[in-house]
C-alpha cells in the first residue's frame, strides 16, 4: 500500500511561528530593541528576516521551475507523439509537478512571501520535437535537471525542515528521470550518485 | 634513512606539482554532460526559469534584456569571462548574495572548468545562437 505522505508537515507549524517572528512581529521587535539601545539585538532579529527571505527566494526558483515543467508536459501530452501507457505517464508526472507546485505555493504564503505565477507562454524547442522519444527525452532532461536543481538548494535553505522537504521532492522528480530514461531503453539508473 | 629521504622527496614533489596537476584544462565533452544539472533552469537560446547562455562570455551580469533578474544580480559590477564565472559557479550565494539562483554550486574545480570551457564554445554557437 502506498501511503500519502505531506513532505510539508513539519512546516504547518514552524512556519506559522517563522512567519511571526519574521514580519510584522520582527519589525516591532527590532524596532523596540533599536529603541532600548540594543542594535545587536535588533540585528539578530533583521537576520531571521533576512533567513526568511533568502528561503523563500530559494522557493520561488523552484517553483519557477516546476510551473514550466507542468507546461512542458501539458505541451507533450498536447503534441499527439505519445502514446499509451506512456502517455499516462506523462499526465501523472505532470500531476506530480502540480502538487509539488502547490506545495511550494502554500509555503511561500506562511513564510511571508509571494509566490511567482505561471507564465502565459513559455518556449520549448519543439522544433526539435518529431517523436515519441524525443519528447521523451527532453521530459527526462528537464526531471534530471529538476533533481540537480533541489540537490543544489537543500544545502542552501536556512530552515532545516525546508531542506528535508524540498529533498522530498528530489526523490519524486529522480523516479521521473529513471523511468523516463527506462522507456527510452536507457540504463535506468546510470550512476551510484546524482550531482 | 635512504627510504626516508625517498619518501621526503615524493612528498614534497606531490606538494609542488598539486596546484599545477590539480586541473586539467576544461573538456567541453565533460562540460556538455555538467551542464544537463542546469538544464532545470536554463537553456542557452532562450530565457526560462534562468537567463539564457548565449552570448555569456562578454556580457555584463545581470545583461540580457527583458530577462526579470534579482536586484543583486542586476546591479552586480560583474562581467562574464572564464575568472568570474569559475567564483560564481563555485558559489552563486556567496558571490553574489541575494541572487535568486537559488543553488549551491559545483565544489571540484576539475567540473567548473569543463563547464566553462564548454560553455564558452555553446553560447557562441552559431547554430545554437543565431544572430
């Protein structure tokens, strides 16, 4: 029995009380200190805003990334080279790529910030589109771009419970690329790492 | 004693060689299968999630037109060569705070320099790069 999990659980909590301590209750609180005299600690209180920030800039990017994904797959499900199963396929990654979008979306709201909007048009190099497998191959580009992208922001997010659960997302869009690859013919999982 | 005195010797060889055997120079064919990590973001003949590559090498951070960069990278005093690229691949959040690429890096210098050496040939492509 597969078990649907919220990657996100931790946050519901954290990032209502990251929310408070980072806006308006920040400025308030900063601002009581700067007028006790304390600048250190109103400092400490503008780094939890900067923490904040820097997180939800990191969110944005990704979910950037995942709206164009949905668009990509919407564009190869559109585009009449696939066929069953692997159609199917591509409708149910693409429904991966809209939860982990709303996700993101909800998170960027309690942290304080505003989420980016899908673009009204968004290029791909359909051109080089003639087949089956070349709209797979370029999906599978894009999932194993997807899995670097979230290696690369793990390290980087400043609330640890971000962290865990944007290698949560990881972990989904690397079974995209290894049965994208496997219905390509290819080595599913080529290598030990991803980098 | 004389086993010693070898040991020393290749030691100290090892210590004056490293920084000139530590790196290659850049293999774009190394470079081309490095850049597949950037692929969720970017593509070199047009703007996606990132700006797009062609026409990097020269080009002002922050420089292609009609592209929404963060105000850390559109007002950053930076231009694209092999030097500046290799600091901020290395560490796009600690060269340039604030900007919105949100990803960590490549640590081995051995991959920064064949993504570079390849992505000073793609983003110059003709093919890739119409004028």
């Amino acid at each position: 029995m597969i078990v649907r999990i919220n990657p996100f659980f931790a946050l519901q909590d954290l990032g209502r009380r990251r929310f408070l301590a980072g806006t308006g209750a920040t400025l308030s609180a900063a601002a009581v200190a700067l007028m006790a005299g304390r600048p250190a600690l109103a400092a400490g209180q503008g780094s939890k805003h900067d923490d904040l920030e820097t997180d939800v800039r990191i969110l944005n990017t990704a979910l950037g990334a995942e709206l164009e994904a949905i668009a990509a797959y919407a564009m190869g499900a559109g585009s009449g080279l696939l066929q069953k199963p692997v159609l199917d396929l591509a409708v149910q990654f693409q429904g991966h790529h809209k939860e982990h979008a709303a996700v993101l979306a909800k998170t960027i709201r309690k942290l304080g910030g505003t989420p980016v909007e899908a673009r009204e048009h968004y290029q791909f190099p359909t051109d080089g589109l003639k087949t089956q497998n070349d709209v797979l191959g370029f999906a599978a580009g894009l999932e194993r771009g997807a899995v670097s992208a979230y290696l690369g922001a793990v390290p980087l997010f400043r609330g640890r419970e971000l962290a865990s659960a944007a290698a949560s997302i990881l972990g989904d869009e690397a079974m995209h690329w290894a049965i994208l690859r496997q219905a390509l013919g290819q080595d599913p999982v080529p290598t030990a790492f991803m980098s | 004693m004389k086993h010693r005195a070898a040991t020393a010797v290749l030691v100290l060889a090892a210590l004056v060689s490293l920084p000139a055997s530590a790196i290659a120079p850049g293999d774009p064919v190394r470079g081309e299968a490095i850049y597949a990590r950037c692929q969720a973001c970017h593509a070199l003949g047009y703007d996606r999630t990132g700006p797009k590559h062609c026409g990097l090498f020269g080009r002002r951070a922050g420089g292609v037109p009609g592209f929404r960069y963060s105000p850390a990278m559109a007002q950053a005093d930076v231009v694209w060569d092999a030097n500046t690229l290799d600091r901020f691949l290395a560490n796009p959040t600690g060269m340039m705070p604030g900007t919105a690429m949100g990803y960590a890096g490549i640590a081995d210098r051995q991959e920064r320099a064949d993504l570079i050496a390849w992505l000073r040939q793609a983003s110059a492509s003709p093919i890739e790069c119409p004028p």
